[in-house]
C-alpha cells in the first residue's frame, strides 16, 4: 500500500511548518516596547481638544468676575494650555476674551495690561507661528488708547516710550535707521 504525501494540509511529522516559538515573539515584543511608548503616548495626546475643554471650564467663571480677576483667570488659563495648542489659546483664549470683554480696559490698571501684553509679546517671541499664532497674539493685545485710558501723565509717557523700545529693540533694522536720522538731525540743528 503506497502513502501519498504531495496532498494538500500534509505536514510531516520532523518538519515544523509555520510554528514561531512562543518565546520568540515575547523577547520581540519586550525589545520593541520602549520604541512604541512614545508612540503611543503622543498618538493618545490631543491638545486642542483639551485646551478647548480647560477654556470652556472657565467661562462662566470669568462672567461673574470682575476685570482685574478676569484678566488673572484668562494668564493662569493659558499657562495651563500646552504649547502644542497655542493657536487655540490665542484664539479662543485671548482673541476671544478681548472680543467679549472689551470694556475692561477702562477698569484695569495700566501696570495689568502691561503685563498682558508682555506675557502675549513673550509668546510671540519664544513660539514659532502656526495657524494665525502670532496674527491672533497681536490681536489680542489691549492698544496703545486702551493703555493710556486710566493712565496718568505721567504713565502715558512712560507707556509710549516703553512702547517705542519695545519695537525697535524687535526689529534692529528699524534701531539702526532711526538712529542714523537722529545722528543726522543732530548733526544738521548742530551746524545751525
């Protein structure tokens, strides 16, 4: 009697076709693990969705505040937002809190603006741009006006000179060009 062998689904007894010793795949899996950690835990972050949770927690808690604690609310806020969602926090943040509120500049202090705008102009300076980062920044920022609402002289003149600085020392070009036409004014009325 003859023992066919060729069928299909034949295995033969010594060979071990298609079996992978269990202990294998582990030690695989155990080497890969550390490379698919990071992998995962950035594949499970998701930024913008909990930056738009933390600002819509604190709504109604900034329209029962007054401005000054409305405007400490809105930085510690934005502290908390992760740099990853900094498009959303100038946006629906800060663009949106000047929008809503945009009477409080006639009770907050200038030295409270001031610092508003710093902690933007920082932001602007330290992140790179990305969806209309920067543009939403500027945006936000209380004006020169809204500034000099409550200020005294005196603070109106400290204001605008701090304010001519702070933009020229951000554009050196524009230091080296208003220095020269200085030097030459002077040079000019000195002849004189």
């Amino acid at each position: 009697m003859a023992y066919y062998t060729n069928y299909i689904g034949y295995k033969s007894a010594n060979k071990q076709i298609g079996v992978i010793p269990f202990a294998l795949i582990l030690n695989t899996a155990i080497k890969a693990l550390p490379l698919l950690v990071p992998w995962i835990a950035s594949a499970l972050k998701h930024p913008a969705r909990d930056a738009n949770k933390l600002i819509d927690s604190i709504k109604t808690q900034l329209s029962n505040s007054d401005p000054r604690q409305r405007l400490a609310l809105v930085i510690a806020t934005a502290q908390r937002i992760s740099t990853a969602a900094r498009d959303v926090a100038a946006e629906k943040l800060f663009l949106w809190y000047k929008n809503t509120y945009n009477e409080d500049y006639k009770a907050l202090s200038i030295e409270d603006m001031e610092y508003y705008n710093s902690y933007l102009m920082s932001a602007i300076n330290t992140q790179p741009d990305g969806n209309n980062f920067w543009y939403n920044s500027k945006k936000a920022m209380f004006t020169t006006s809204e500034l000099n609402y409550n200020a005294s002289l005196l603070q109106q003149a400290s204001s605008n000179v701090s304010n001519i600085f702070s933009n020229l020392t951000q554009s050196p070009s524009k230091l080296i060009l208003y220095g020269g036409i200085g030097l030459g004014l002077y040079l000019i009325l000195k002849k004189q």
